[in-house]
C-alpha cells in the first residue's frame, strides 16, 4: 500500500514540475519574441530617422 502511494506521490510530482516548466518556458519564448519584435522595431524606426536625414 505504501509503495503504491510512493509511486503516486512520485508521478504527481513529476508532473507537476512538467507543468509548471511548460508555462515558463512559454512566458519566456512570448518575451524573447516580444522583445525581438521590439528591437527590430526600433531597428527600422533608426534606419528610417538617419535615411531621412
């Protein structure tokens, strides 16, 4: 009975920490994308100021 909720309490863990990694790792990718959108942006907004000079 013990080993059985020692393998339940392993798989929930486990699972858990899947989750929960999952979610980070796609906040991270939504700022990394967010952010090189953000730079290519400014990017152009230069190229456009110094051409226009």
């Amino acid at each position: 009975m013990v080993a059985h909720f020692h393998v339940w309490l392993t798989f929930a863990l486990v699972g858990a920490y899947e989750l929960l990694t999952r979610v980070f790792r796609t906040a991270a990718q939504r700022v990394r994308t967010a952010f090189a959108s953000y730079e290519q942006t400014a990017e152009e907004d230069e190229g456009t100021e110094r051409s226009s000079n």
